[in-house]
C-alpha cells in the first residue's frame, strides 16, 4: 500500500491511496493519517481510491476511524473514484449512510 497526503488548504487534505487495503496496511494508514491530522488540526479529508485494486473490511474500520476522528473536528470525509467491487463492500457495511460524500470511479 502507497499512500501520498497532499495539503489542499490549512485544514484539507486529498490522501491518495494505491494498492491493497488489508489489515496491514489499513494499520499503517490509519496511524499515518491520525498524526498527520493531529499535528496539522485537520477538519477536512478527501481519499481518492482511484488505484486502490482491493478492500477488505479491515478498510471499513480504517475509513471509519477517520470519520470518527474528524467528526471530533467538526469537519468531513469524502471518497472519490471508488471501484463498483469497492462500492459493493462500502454499501455492505452501512458506510454509505453515514454522512461521507461517495463517488463511484468513471472508468
């Protein structure tokens, strides 16, 4: 897993992420992510999953663990460029109810 967290604004970032999101990696996310926005007072996440190949629900807990912890900052999530296999797994676990902005890649 590759992860790349760009500042768009003193309180947003677009993290993008690359590969498989396993429980390895989504442990590695979640604690890079975390200090990063801790440190930098981030209210505002954009995950771009346009080269993310797999998700399992170890990734559920990742992408839910950030919306719990900028909810403590009053701000938002948003994933974009997502699979329909991706989709599927989001939907499944109720994620898509919450209140995160989902967007389904445009292949």
């Amino acid at each position: 897993m590759n992860v790349k967290i760009v500042t768009l604004s003193h309180d947003t970032i677009k993290v993008y992420l690359k590969g498989e999101i396993d429980h390895h990696a989504s442990l590695i996310i979640r604690e890079d992510i975390d200090k990063y926005i801790d440190n930098r007072k981030i209210k505002n996440i954009l995950f771009d999953f346009k080269d993310v190949s797999f998700m399992d629900s170890s990734g559920i807990g990742f992408i839910m663990g950030s919306y719990k912890l900028i909810q403590l900052y009053e701000g938002s999530l948003e994933i974009i460029n997502i699979s329909d296999t991706i989709n599927r797994v989001i939907k499944l676990s109720g994620i898509d109810k919450l209140n995160i902005k989902i967007s389904v890649n445009q292949r």
